[in-house]
C-alpha cells in the first residue's frame, strides 16, 4: 500500500513526500500515565500501565482515565475487528492526549477495523492519533461509515494508514481546528449510500478519503490515491477532500493520485423543521494551496458552485464563496478530465485562481463570468472558458522522465517565474520557495536556479 506510482505520459513514475516534523510533547506530557494495550496477549482485568500489563479490548481503552499529556498505546501486531476506540476524555493545547503505538517497529501498525460506524471516534479535545492503521479494505473488514469520525475541536490525525471507508476521515458540523497531517490514504472507496436510479437519482454518496463538514481545519502533508467507487448516480463518484458545509479551511501540499476528483465543494440550502438553515453560514474561504493532482483515473481537479444556473432554479448545493485555488499542480489524462470547474453563475465571488498549473483533455477551467484568474499555465484541453490576465496557453514542459519528480517543471517552462505572489514558504517537496532569485513559479514546485 506504501507504493505511489503514477502514470506521465508513457512512463511509470513514482513521486516523494517530503513531511513537515510534527511538534514534540511538552515535559508534562511526560509525566502523565501511559496505559497500554494488546489484543494477543492483553487482559482487561490488569492494570493497563504497562505492556506487561497491557489490556485487550478497545472497550476497556475507551474507558482509560486519560488526563492532559497521558497517552494510550496499542501493540504493533494487535488487529481489532468490530470494535470502537472510543475518545471522549480532553488534554490541553499544551498536553495533548497522545494515541499511538508501541513494540517492535518492523512490526505492523495496530489495525482497527470492522466498525459499522467508525473505527475511531475523537470527542474530545487535542487528542492526538499517530501511526496506526485504520480500516481494512473488503466487506466485513471495512470501517463502514468513518475511518476517524471528529466530533471534538483540536485534534491531530497524523501518520496513519486509513484505508475502506467511505469516509476516511469524517470532520463532522461545527467542529473547528482538526489537523490531518501526513497521512496515507488508500482506496476509502465505499458508497455509504448507493441505490439505483429508479429509487433516488440523485442520492448516492461516498468514497472520500476525507470529508469536511467542519471549519478552520489544516489539512497537508498528505499521500492520497482511490477515493472512487461505482455510483448508480453518477458513473464514479468520489473525492480525495470533499467540503461540505465546511468554510475556512485550509488545504494544502498534498499528494492524490487517481482519486475520481480532488476536491468538490458545496453547501446546502436546506431548511430544516425548526426552520433554521442547515447551513447557517454557508460554505466559504476555503483554500487551496501547493497540491499535487495527477493520476489517469481522475476526472477533475476542482468542482463548485456559484448560486444558479442562468433561467433555472437555485443551485441546491449553492454557493460556495471565496474559494481560493493557488499554486496547485493539476496533470489529468483521462479522456473526461477536467481542471477547474464552478458553473451554476459563477463569479469571482465564488472562486479566484492563481499561479497554478492546469492541464486536462476536456476542459482546463470553466468558469465564464470568473475574471480573477491570472499567472496561470493552461494547456491541452479542448476548451477553455474562463477569464482572466497574464495567464499563459501552452505547454507547462513537466519532467515527465524523472521519475523522483515527474510533474516538476523544466528549464525553459513557461510556469518559472510566472508568478507575482509567494503564498507559503516551501513547495510541495518542502523545499523553501526562495524569491531573491526571481518571482515565485507558477504550480507546487519552485524549481531550482
């Protein structure tokens, strides 16, 4: 599951994740109680505080008395089927409760798998979760709704192998500040709901590895790849970081390979019995930034919305505002890709795009009212419908040969230098994005001079 190949032109590349260093515990950390747990050779009638005397069941760990800066280890080797780690208890911005693993570190991470809800659930406070594995690919094995469901504000997933989900990981309404950073992210191709056309056309859902209901979240740092599965619906359906209700969240130097899109986004006009708006501050200020989008499985780079079509009704899933797309690296070759799309009277209001590079077969961008496009590279697409200045029209001169770095541009690319503003401080690799030798580039990498 670790491989990350994709396909540049003819040749099989692979492509490196350079990660940023997650922040050390603090000295109080240290000293909390560490409780341990083992699903071979634990027992929940021991004391739990250490791996001699570890417990079994994620029951009896969901119950632990975990104060700030305590920790809650499960044994490399251990798999846990059918069962819910459960987080209900909160540490402190200063001494987070931290869940990861202990034993040999050839062995595997700890699997918890088969959960028909979610195989984790965070609703507490800045718990941290760290390098287990979450979910099975397979019926009966899958986590079926969530991998991680994040019910509570400040929490960290980081490091883990989540996989067989619909949702991978799930930030439920209103939950604000959740980090997902440096995670794998395989195959969370399940529908949550798939029913054939002539019982609802329009209901099927699923196949996320993340899915973003809450607001101010980080998510980077990221690998991503098989966020798709069959839709009754739609064809494929499915979403690397799919934002739903979801506003100012931040989405940034991530990897997805052959996901069926990388982001969607949409709010909902729905008024619900109490008469208040399911959505009551809409979706909105969310950010792209430093993503790498590839792969020949994938079918389109952005989707969203403005607030109707021209002589139709209003857009159900509309509008989305101030979204932000800039120095993104999108490269698709599927014969119905497209880069950028936000139809249903979209405006600059809903959508701003910079500094990216954007190749498709169908359609770089869409977005005919959009104006505030500009220092982008589009190339290879059939149509091209949107507005804009100092974008360029022509081909981006990938390195498609080197297979440590495929999508990186050449010298002589249009993309070097095209940009006028540095929007963060390394590129996708981690690589500082240095001006002092010329403006920024266009696309998530700054090449060398």
């Amino acid at each position: 599951m670790s491989g990350w190949n994709l396909r540049a032109g003819a040749a099989l590349a692979t492509i490196a994740l350079t990660a940023t260093t997650l922040a050390p515990g603090s000295a109080s950390a240290a000293a909390a109680t560490v409780y341990y747990v083992d699903a071979v050779n634990g027992h929940d009638a021991a004391a739990g505080t250490s791996p001699a005397t570890a417990w079994k069941s994620l029951a009896k760990a969901s119950v632990a008395p975990l104060a700030p800066g305590g920790k809650l280890l499960l044994r490399r080797g251990s798999t846990w089927r059918g069962e819910q780690l459960r987080l209900a208890r909160s540490g402190t911005a200063a001494a987070p409760i931290v869940v990861g693993s202990y034993g040999r570190a050839a062995a595997a991470r700890p699997v918890i798998a088969g959960h028909a809800e979610a195989c984790v659930s965070l609703e507490g406070a800045h718990i941290e979760v760290r390098n287990l594995q979450v979910g099975l690919v397979g019926d009966g094995a899958r986590c079926s709704w969530a991998g991680f469901k994040v019910t509570g504000n400040h929490n960290v997933i980081a490091r883990n192998l989540i996989t067989g989900a619909a949702a991978g990981v799930y930030i439920a309404p209103k939950v604000r500040h959740t980090a997902v950073t440096a995670n794998e992210f395989v195959d969370n191709n399940h529908m949550s709901q798939l029913t054939p056309k002539e019982v609802n056309p329009n209901d099927d859902s699923g196949a996320f590895a993340i899915l973003v209901q809450g607001d101010e979240s980080d998510i980077g740092w990221n690998k991503i790849r098989g966020s798709m599965a069959f839709s009754y619906d739609y064809g494929m359906d499915g979403a690397a970081v799919e934002i739903f209700l979801g506003s100012r969240n931040r989405v940034h130097h991530n990897i997805a390979v052959d996901n069926e899109t990388f982001t969607e986004l949409g709010t909902s006009r729905e008024i619900k019995d109490n008469g208040r708006p399911a959505d009551p501050d809409g979706t909105s200020g969310n950010v792209f930034e430093y993503n790498l989008i590839t792969g020949p499985q994938t079918h389109a780079g952005l989707v969203t919305r403005g607030p109707r079509h021209p002589g139709s009704a209003p857009d159900p899933n509309g509008p989305v505002l101030a979204t932000a797309f800039r120095n993104n690296t999108v490269y698709l070759t599927h014969p119905e890709s497209q880069g950028v799309v936000c139809d249903a009277g979209c405006t600059d209001a809903h959508l701003s795009m910079s500094q990216n590079i954007v190749h498709a077969v169908v359609k770089t961008a869409y977005g005919p009212d959009v104006t505030d496009s500009h220092h982008n590279v589009f190339f290879g697409a059939r149509q091209h419908q949107m507005g804009g200045t100092d974008n360029v029209m022509a081909d981006p001169l990938f390195a498609l040969g080197d297979a440590a770095h495929p999508l990186r541009p050449r010298a002589g690319s249009p993309a070097i230098d095209l940009g006028v503003t540095s929007f963060g401080r390394v590129d996708v690799t981690g690589r500082t994005i240095d001006t002092t030798d010329g403006p920024p580039d266009a696309g998530a990498y700054e090449v060398n001079k």
